[in-house]
C-alpha cells in the first residue's frame, strides 16, 4: 500500500483559504493567507538564514548558472538575493515544503500538486535611501518564459510583520488579467539588471492598453502569514524605512504539470531558466522541472 505523506491536521485544514478567498485570488490576483508557520518555524527559518548569512551554505549548487541571484561579502550592504536557499540550507528547505504550503497553492491555482520552482532568500538592509532595495514592478512569468504552466504562483515569506514602512511586496489589483502589450527581448532579463523609470513606463503602458487603473496593494503580513501572488501579477517594493533589515524569503511553486517548454525571446535566441544548468533531464531529454533535488514536490492530493 502506498501511504500518502501529504496529509494534513484537522487545523491544518482550517488554515486553507475558503472558496470565497479562492475566488478573491482569481480576481485580484493575491491572497493574504491565515498563519501558516508557527513562531518555532519562523525561529528556526531566522536562526537558519543568520547561519547562512555568517557561515555559508550547508551544499552548494553543482554549478553556478549565468543568471544566479547570489549575494557575496564583496557586495557591500545592498539588498541580498540568495537563489536555491531550500537547496543550499537544509533547515530552511525542510521548512519550505512543509506540505500546508502546498495546499494552499493548491487550492489557490486548482491543482492537484505543487512542486518548488525556486527560493530565494532576501535580505533588505534598514537604510531609507539604498537604491537596490527598490524592487521595480514586473511579474515572474517573464523569467519563466520556459515554463508551460501559467498558474505558477509565489508565497512570500517574512520573518516578521511586514508592512509598507519596511517595504513590503506591493500587487498592483488584478493586473494578471491584462493582455500583455508586446515587449522587446529585453523584459525577460532580471529586474535587477533594468532601469526603475523603465519597468514603471511599462506599467503605466501595460495599464492604459487595458483601460485599467493601477492600483498598488501593500501587503500587510503578520508574522506566520504569507502572501501569495499570481505569475501574472505586476508587484514590486519599495525603500526599507524601519530601523531593521526586512528579510523574507520568496518561494516560488509550480503546479504538478509544469514542465520544460522551448521558447525564444523577441530576437530569436532560445530562453533559458537557471535550472536548465542544473537539474537533470526527464524522460523526453528537456530539463526537468520535476527533479526531486531542487524542485520537490511540497503537496499532492
Ligand atoms: O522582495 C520583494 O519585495 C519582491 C519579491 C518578488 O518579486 C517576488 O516574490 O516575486
Ligand atoms: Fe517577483
């Protein structure tokens, strides 16, 4: 008999979004789910990212792929980007797939299963006037161009209440319903690496062509509540104001039947995701998106 591994509690179960919360989502494109970790969870995420932070990671990637978000000592104190933390930190990856997430991505996109697609861990540094802790608005989906599934989604994690003052993760309302007006190659490079003015005019583009308003949401998280958002979704963030550093980590999940697709960007170059360096190939000899090393599964019904 195969036992099933993805069960949940009786109060785990209270914890999942309702089907009126699950309509909210499809609408607005975000959730602001119930507390899903603990206060030992978030201790244990916290002691561990301080331990990544002072002593490394626990393993390294087998290779370092081109587009790595990777913060090192060297880079002074901007805003930090860690990519594979659920690899490289087995603490912090043991709490990542801890199945309630799952099921709340699961209910949340209407599938059966979720898988890690990447973690990233990030770390704002408290200082009003550090320019990379603006995060410019984008939507995931343009980096996951080889991606088949179009209901990926993202829970962000925080280590603390996050709110606008410390520069929390901002939606704009239900602009994953916008037809998207066509872009150059260029979109699909990391919004790091472009210009704030830039992928602001893109919004406000993208916004007049669907007769929309923008209308920015901060998400008001309290500790053990995640947000979540839709691939779709244009967000961003803002300057850290508090007196602490904001630290997150933002899990991005992929729906059972996502899998490798071939795409090329505007100029006719074939796109790549930083798995395609790392993960093994599936059965068709594409990158596997479902390699249990670094995309587990997290939940199946
Ligand atoms: O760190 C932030 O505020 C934004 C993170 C983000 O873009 C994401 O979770 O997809
Ligand atoms: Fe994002």
């Amino acid at each position: 008999m195969i036992r099933n591994v993805y069960v949940l509690t009786e109060e785990e179960i209270s914890l999942l979004p309702t089907d009126e919360e699950v309509k909210h989502y499809k609408k607005h494109g975000w959730y602001i789910s119930k507390p899903l970790l603990t206060e030992e969870e978030i201790t244990q995420l916290k002691n561990a990212s301080d331990y990544f932070y002072r002593r490394g990671p626990d393993r390294l990637l087998p290779s370092r792929p081109g587009n790595l978000a990777y913060w090192e000592k060297k880079d002074g104190d901007v805003q930090r980007h860690h990519d594979y933390i659920a690899y490289e930190s087995h603490s912090i990856g043991r709490i990542l797939k801890k199945p309630l997430i799952g099921a709340v991505a699961a209910k949340l996109s209407g599938s059966k299963e979720i898988r890690i697609y990447q973690s990233t861990m990030i770390y704002k540094p408290a200082n009003a006037q550090e320019l990379s802790n603006i995060v410019p608005w984008h939507f995931d989906k343009h980096y996951w161009s080889t991606s088949s599934s179009s209901e990926m989604l993202t829970a962000f994690i925080t280590f603390h209440d996050c709110t606008e003052e410390n520069g929390t993760i901002t939606m704009i309302d239900g602009s994953h319903l916008w037809e998207e007006l066509p872009h150059d190659s260029s979109v699909n490079n990391h919004f790091a690496k472009r210009e704030i003015a830039e992928l602001e005019e893109i919004l406000r583009a993208n916004a007049e062509h669907n007769h929309a308003q923008i209308k920015k949401i901060p998400m008001n998280i309290k500790k053990g509540q995640m947000s979540f958002h839709h691939c779709r979704i244009y967000h961003g963030s803002g300057a850290n104001l508090a007196e602490y550093p904001r630290r997150a980590i933002s899990l991005h999940l992929q729906p059972g039947d996502n899998h490798w697709v071939e795409s090329y960007n505007a100029d006719g170059d074939l796109n790549s995701y930083n798995h395609d360096f790392v993960v093994a190939k599936d059965s068709h000899g594409r990158p596997d998106y479902a390699d249990p090393e670094f995309c587990p599964t997290i939940w199946k019904e």
